[in-house]
C-alpha cells in the first residue's frame, strides 16, 4: 500500500492502493475496499484520484460513500 500524503494533516485515512476497478484504503480501525460495484466507478475513480493528490479521501468517503464498500479486509 501507498502512505497516503495527506496534505493537511488530519485524515483517518493511512494508506491506499488503486486496482484496475477498485481502491483499498487503509484507516486506523480497518482496511476496506471500493469497488466498481459498490460504491461503483464514479465514487472509486474520484477515491483514486484524491488519493493521489493527497487531499480529501477521507471526506470524500465520509460524505459521499459512507458505509457502501464491498468488503472490509481488516
């Protein structure tokens, strides 16, 4: 997994990694993946491209996708 730069210092996100149709993303109290099916393409392309930069994951996830993930890995 990538360490997630988080530019402003205080996301709950911690780590990431972008598949071909997912995006895992670490948090302190678990591991869960975003899939194609849920939350679906637009919410995982738009995960992979604020991890990326580095700003917004967790609030984005938060706001928009809340507890529609497809699995919770740990």
């Amino acid at each position: 997994m990538v360490p997630y730069a988080n530019r402003n210092g205080n996301s709950g996100a911690i780590a990431y990694e972008i598949g071909v149709d997912s995006i895992t993303v670490r948090f302190g109290e678990g591991t869960y993946l975003y899939d194609y099916n849920r939350p679906g393409r637009v919410h995982c392309e738009e995960m992979s491209r604020l991890a990326r930069a580095g700003r917004g994951l967790a609030t984005c996830i938060s706001q928009f996708v809340g507890d529609n993930y497809a699995a919770k890995l740990a």
